[in-house]
C-alpha cells in the first residue's frame, strides 16, 4: 500500500461532516422533510464496489458502504414506506441511534483483493475494537483496526454525543473517502425537552392537523437542551469527485484479479494528486464542473442544458 497523502486526506474530511440533516439516497425517491436511516444497536455493514451514473452519462467506478443485511434493524422515519438498505451506496447508510446505547458495528470487506484492507473511523466516539481477537480478526492500521478482503472487523462504542457525526474509511483515506467510503451517523438525544411539543412549538401539530402533513422528525430536538428543537430536518453530506482517481482504480483493479492479497503486486498505486474533482456531490448526486476544459469537448449534448440549470 503507498503512504496515505494526508493533505488530501484533510481536505476530504473537511467536506464530510455531517450537518443536521436530509434526504439520503438509499430510501425512497420521494422527497421528505426528514433523515431517512437505519436504527438498532447492531449494524452488519459491507464495503464494497460498483457504478454511479453522473448526470452526464457516465458510470463511475466507486467503493461504498452498504448494509450485509438488516436483521435486527427499523427503518426510520416509519411514516416513510418501501425503504431499503443496499449492499453499496454513497453515501453510505445513515445509522440513527440514541444517546447512550451501546453500538456494534461489523464491517465485512468485500471490496475488491487488490484494493486491500479497509476500515471505519467513528470520529467523535470512544471507539473499542480488538485487532488480536480471534473472531473477527482484524490488524492495526494507522488510525483503527482494519480488514482484509473478504473478513470481518467489529467496532463497539457508546453514542455518548447527541447530534450528527460524519463516519468514513481510515484506510489510505485520499483513495478510500474519495472513491466514496463515507455516511453519518446521526445520534438522537435520550431525553427531548418538555418545551419541544408545548407553546410555539405545538403550531406544528395544528399545521399538520390542517393540512394533513406527517410529521417525519427522528426528534424534536437536536440536542438534550432545551434551545435545540426544530421543525424540519435535512442531511446534507458534501462530497467532490475526481473521475480520474476512479478510472485508474478501476484499471488497475481489473489488471489484478485473481491476486492473491498480501502478495508483491497485489495492492493499487493510484496517484491522489494532483487532485481535480470533476463532479461536486450533495448526498451522492452531482453536476459535472462546467470549467473543465475538456467538459465542452467530450458532452457537447449536455452543456446548453448545464449551463441552464447550473446556479
């Protein structure tokens, strides 16, 4: 594995914290005043590959997180129907938990072998993880315990924090966060505050009553204090994407299959930088960067229709 550009590595997570609050993309289409997520204590989480279709056509080989399965979990907000957890999305599924549970979260590597070990980062969080403990296995990384390909590592801490908070890979971030290893965990507070339902605040309940709205709150506060509630809430995760770093990925990938993981040239050596992202991403979806000059050239089809809708 080559060293981790750890320049890139803070400007990638400088883009990912999570504000309170959206409409993620693994759930349904339609367009909500909420957070849609995944609830429960016990999360199987999944790394692995696939394509993201850009508004321009392209397909863009990329790493997620995704849900191994959801045993054991609720989908929230429950007014919302219909809803999934996929094997790979970006950004990856929204962990709703409450303050003070203890959580587990399994994460099984099924990225590809020459893509090599991978992780989770609970930035935040007092995060335990044995990396000698016989099952799961894992190894010491540079930042948390890691995965080889096709194993799994366990992670356990307390949801000390109320509030929103951004999770993504700590393996070769530059590679990894770009190639859309990240999501938020959103943590609701154990005890709401009285005045959150009384006062100004019960208009949202006549406002609902009137106009037959649900209401699709996770909370009605943010945080334990009393100045912390709300009305509506969105999750807004902030992301940018380099085309290139994902071609030379997946390139050398496809050059490697059937590698045996550890071995002398079984591992990738993308090139981070320079870095030019080509598409600027809120919660997984994105316009092309009308200023690359190679933008007109390659999807003249697109740049009339861009440039209307761009603001």
């Amino acid at each position: 594995m080559r060293p981790k550009n750890m320049k890139n590595v803070t400007i990638k997570t400088q883009l990912l914290p999570a504000l309170v609050l959206a409409v993620t993309l693994f759930l349904t289409p339609v367009a909500f005043a909420a957070t849609p997520g995944v609830s429960g204590t016990i999360f199987n989480l999944t790394a692995q590959d696939a394509y993201l279709n850009q508004p321009d056509g392209e397909a863009v080989y990329s790493w997620g997180y995704g849900c191994l399965n959801t045993t054991g979990l609720a989908f929230l907000p429950a007014a919302i129907t219909g809803a999934s957890c996929p094997t790979m999305q970006v950004p990856g599924p929204t962990l709703i938990v409450t303050e003070g549970q203890p959580i587990t979260i399994n994460l099984t590597n099924n990225l590809p072998t020459a893509a090599g070990n991978t992780s989770i980062l609970f930035p935040g969080f007092n995060v335990s993880t044995s990396c000698t403990a016989p099952t799961p296995a894992g190894q010491q990384g540079l930042l948390t315990c890691e995965e080889t390909p096709g194993a799994t590592v366990t992670y356990t801490f307390t949801a000390s924090a109320p509030g929103t908070h951004p999770y993504y890979s700590g393996t070769q971030g530059d590679l990894q966060i770009e190639m859309g290893l990240y999501g938020a965990v959103v943590v609701l507070p154990s005890n709401v505050p009285a005045n959150c339902d009384a006062g100004y605040h019960s208009l949202n309940k006549t406002a609902q009553s009137t106009w037959g709205e649900t209401d699709f709150r996770l909370a009605h506060a943010a945080y334990d204090h009393p100045s912390s509630c709300y009305d509506r809430e969105y999750l807004f995760q902030w992301a940018e994407m380099d085309s290139r770093i994902h071609r030379q990925a997946q390139a050398q990938v496809a050059a490697k299959v059937g590698c045996t993981a550890g071995t002398m040239g079984c591992s990738l050596e993308v090139q981070t930088e320079p870095y030019h992202p080509a598409y600027f991403l809120i919660n997984g979806r994105s316009m092309p960067d009308l200023m690359d000059p190679n933008y007109a050239s390659e999807y003249p089809h697109q740049i009339d229709f861009d440039r209307w809708i761009r603001f």
